[in-house]
C-alpha cells in the first residue's frame, strides 16, 4: 500500500510539474493527499532512499535541470533554473553538489 502511495505522490509531483514552483511546500503535498508530514516523511524515507521532503523535491528539480541543460542548449541557464523551480543561485549550488561542475561549465563541455 505504501508503495503505491508514493509511487502516486511522486508521479502527481512530476507529471503535474508540482516541482517547479518554487514555494512548493511539503503541506501543499500532504493536503493534497490527504497524510500527515509523519506519514509523508515515512514514505520518502521508505521509498526515496531516505531523503527530507526538500532533499526529494531538488533531487527532481536538479535532474530535470540536467535534461533541459542537455537537450535544450537554446535555454538559458537563468530560464532553465525558474523552470525547474529553482533561483538562479540554488540551481547552480544543487547542480554542483550533483554532478561535479556548475550547469555553465557543464554546457561548455557539451559542445
């Protein structure tokens, strides 16, 4: 039954693009599906590999941050961090925890 929740929860926050509001508060989620942050923070450490609600959301948030880095060179970074749900300085920080460079110095590898 749990995995099935989350698996439901994960798939609203992406295919609904929650992620990408920048205020996206882990309340919005738990009313939204009616649980508790008890219940919320259990399933993530169960089914998320014990990351924080915040820690989750930028997970999504950076990833998809990578993909339009990747495959959409004609964004800039500055757009590609509001459309992800990220400022400008928390994409690069979270991007640099992630993979190593910052998004720019990554672009530049690309080409």
């Amino acid at each position: 039954m749990s995995k099935e929740l989350f698996k439901r929860i994960d798939s609203v926050i992406r295919n609904e693009r929650l992620y990408s509001n920048v205020n996206l508060m882990r309340e919005d989620v738990m009313r939204r599906f009616g649980i508790s942050r008890h219940r919320l923070n259990d399933l993530l450490n169960q089914h998320a590999g014990g990351l924080s609600f915040p820690q989750y959301i930028n997970d999504i948030r950076v990833k998809e941050a990578y993909e339009l880095i990747t495959h959409h060179p004609e964004m800039s970074i500055t757009e590609i961090a509001f459309e992800v749900g990220f400022t400008p300085p928390n994409l690069r920080d979270q991007f640099k925890r992630h993979y190593g460079m910052t998004p720019t110095k990554y672009r530049t590898h690309l080409v």
